[in-house]
C-alpha cells in the first residue's frame, strides 16, 4: 500500500486552541484521519509539543509550524515506505527529526501523522482498528479481557482554580465483567457525587475533564470521603465493585519541596510519604498517581514498596511519560507497578506500543490516558487500550471529547460479543 496524499491542518481541541489533524489517502482509496492531544501538566519529560509562538494567532498556540513540517519534510520522507510498514515508517519520521525529544519537527506532528497511517491502513484492511494494531506488533492480548474503566469525578491542580491541589480523584472498576456494566457503575456514582457536593454547598461546575471541580473545597481529603460516599450512595461496596484511584500530578507543587497551597503546608518527600500513608488504611484505593515529582526516584522507591505491602498499584505519569528509557528506569529501581501510557508523550505510535510491551512482560499494568489540557473527539487511544491490553482507560466523566473514549470501548466490546 502506497501513501498518496497527506493532508494536515489546524482542528480545535477542547482546551479552545489548535491542535493538529491529519488525513492519510492510501493507493487502495482508504483514508485514516487521526488527531493528537496536548496536556495541561505535561511533564518535563515529555516529547515536544511544536507551536508557533506567533503571537499575532492564537497567543502563540498555533499549529502552522508542525503543519508545515508534515507536508514539506516528513510527507516527503515517508511517501514511498509501504504505508503497513508502521514501524519503518515511526523510525523514518523519528531519524529525520533527529533530537531526543522530536523538538524540531514536533511531537504533535509526528504523532498526527503515524497514527493516520495506521488508521488507514486497518481501513484499507477493513479490520477494526485494534485487531490491526495486534496484527502489526504481534501483540498476545487476551481479549477477553477488556480494559475497565476509570473515570475522572473531581479534578482540581492545573486542570481547575481555587481547587484541590492534587489533580485528579478517581472512580475505578473493580471487577472484570463488563466494560459497558462498569461505565455505567462508575458514572451512577458520579450523578451521586453531585447530589453529595451540593449539600457541602460545593461548586459543581467542570473542570478540563469534564469532572467536578469544587471550588473553595478546604483540603485534599474531602475529595476521598466524598467519592467513598458516593460510591456507596450509588449502591456499591467499596473496594467491592468500584474503588478509588488519585493522580496527584506532584510535580506541579514540587518547587525543592511540595507545597500544598490549599492546606498551607510544606512537605520534603519522605513528609509527603507520611501524610499519604495516614489515607492507605482508610480509603479503598486501586491506584496511586504521582503522588511524587518527575525526578524524586529516591522517593517514589520507598513509596512503592509501603503500595506494594498494601496491594495498591503505583503509577509513574510525569515520571515515565511513555518512554521505555525512563520506564527501564523505573523497573530496575523497582519505583512502579503501572504507568499511564499516552501516545502524545512519546511521539510516535511504534514508541508508544514497544514501551507498552515492556510493561506487559515485566507485570507493570498499563493505564491508557486522555490529556487534560486540549483532547480532541479521536478515540485512537480506546483501540489502542484494548490491544495492549490496558488494565484501566483514564478518561473523564463528561464532554463529548471525553465520552467518546468510553462509546468506542463499549463499542468494541458490542463488536466482540457478536452483537453490533
Ligand atoms: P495532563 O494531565 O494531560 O493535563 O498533563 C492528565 C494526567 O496527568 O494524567
Ligand atoms: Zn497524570
């Protein structure tokens, strides 16, 4: 299969700037459209989003440059790979960029055209979207086993003001079962959280992820005896059915120490470690996120082993950003047991699903993530999810960027019990 033509252009993403979005047209007549996010708390780490710092548009968010880089150098390079050739195609793109972090042709770029590749080659195919992916990286994923998910309900750090300073509390699946049963449980408790913020006279407005963003909420904790509450209010058992997940997004507060705006308080790390150890015996928790800055390795070492003792899986974001190096890292220190995988982190669909393989074979659970600061409505990232065979899909309660995660999820497994 030969690419024919490439279209790339500005869309707008949730966040109200542009982001980029590519069209792939194959020899076969198939197009793949595909589009990438961008954070709101990105780590340091992190491939580099390319903007134009023009800022006679869009304050300086413009997309122009790395629209440009797709159709005056990468398109070019790549036009006479065979376009199923997902992974020379990643290493092309990756060589003619040619920094460490895809800082000259941009990570927004790069990405945007690797995934519309894949998504036109699986349409070319005509195979849904993640038996594609299985085929092409020879993926052993048990599919009956889908991801499950875990929705967003409060959210507060850099996605919200005047709210928490950790950045997002979590609602998870417990249980396998059904993916479409499981959205439905942790979507009932959402409505309930509702009901219990207003009678704490708590805003309900949204955040960036269309989760609750209770404004004036006085410390970080209510938001665990809210979504316990809520949880139980919507008839579950916690710890039974749904349990709870945080992601503190730590390197947002971490300026030589945490400092927790909200409560007024200053914590070195090992202190930081100690006021999360008096919630471990407290509060069902599934997962724990960033609960430390990017590079306090030391730290989160000794923070694994106390989650290990207590069953909870701990989960590098900021810390790894989808980057296999950082994620050896991470194994060899024995720092993790799950990281979040994002696509846009790394830059590349090839780089994104080898350091989902590692992760596999070394027993660390993936958590396939939206971005909080601009999503766009392509739901790659539930396709990929189920082919990787992600534990959980991150993803917020609300917002129609949000949901479609969640409706393709339900899709794909309507698709594999037969009944579409
Ligand atoms: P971001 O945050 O996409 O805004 O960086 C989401 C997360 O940290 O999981
Ligand atoms: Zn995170």
């Amino acid at each position: 299969m030969k690419i024919i033509k490439i279209v790339a252009y500005e869309i707008l993403a949730s966040g109200g700037y542009p982001t980029v979005e590519v069209k792939v047209t194959l020899d076969t007549g198939a197009v793949g459209i595909a589009s990438v996010p961008y954070g709101a708390s990105a780590g340091s780490h992190e491939a580099t989003v390319l903007v134009d710092g023009d800022t006679t548009r869009w304050n300086g968010q413009g997309n122009l440059k790395a629209v440009a880089n797709i159709l005056t150098e990468i398109y070019p390079k790549i036009a006479d790979i065979p376009a199923e050739n997902q992974i020379d195609i990643d290493t092309a793109m990756i060589q003619l960029d040619g920094t460490p972090n895809k800082a000259r042709l941009g990570g927004n770029a790069i990405l945007a055209v690797s995934l519309a590749v894949a998504r036109a080659v699986a349409n070319s195919k005509q195979l849904p979207l993640y038996k594609y992916l299985i085929q092409t990286y020879n993926l052993t994923t048990d599919l009956t086993k889908l991801p499950q998910p875990m929705v967003v309900i409060i959210e507060g750090g850099k996605h919200a003001d005047e709210t928490t300073d950790f950045q997002e509390f979590c609602v998870s699946a417990k249980e396998q079962g059904s993916v479409t049963e499981n959205v439905r449980k942790a979507l009932e408790t959402y409505h309930q959280l509702k009901k219990i913020l207003k009678e704490h006279k708590l805003s309900t407005n949204g955040g960036n992820e269309g989760a609750f963003a209770p404004n004036g909420i006085p410390n970080n904790t209510d938001p665990l005896e809210f979504v316990t509450e809520a949880i139980k209010r919507a008839g579950y058992t916690p710890g039974k059915e749904l349990g709870i997940s945080i992601d503190a997004a730590a390197s947002e507060f971490f300026n030589g120490n945490y400092e927790l705006k909200l409560e007024n308080r200053q914590f070195t790390g090992e202190e930081l470690i100690h006021y999360y150890e008096e919630w471990l015996d407290k509060y069902s928790f599934v997962s724990l996120e960033d609960l430390l800055s990017e590079d306090d390795w030391d730290n989160w070492v000794t923070l694994n082993q106390i989650l290990k003792a207590k069953g909870i899986k701990h989960i590098g974001d900021d810390l790894t950003v989808t980057n296999i190096n950082r994620l050896r890292k991470a194994i060899e220190l024995d720092a993790i047991s799950g990281i979040i995988i994002k696509p846009n982190q790394i830059g590349t669909l090839s780089e994104t699903i080898a350091c989902c393989k590692i992760a596999n074979e070394h027993n660390i659970m993936t958590i396939t993530s939206h971005r909080g600061g601009g999503e766009t409505n392509d739901d790659f990232i539930a396709d990929l999810a189920v082919a990787v065979g992600s534990a959980y899909v991150k993803v917020g309660p609300t917002r129609g960027e949000r949901v479609s995660k969640y409706n393709r999820l339900m899709e794909i497994e309507r698709e594999l019990r037969g009944a579409v």
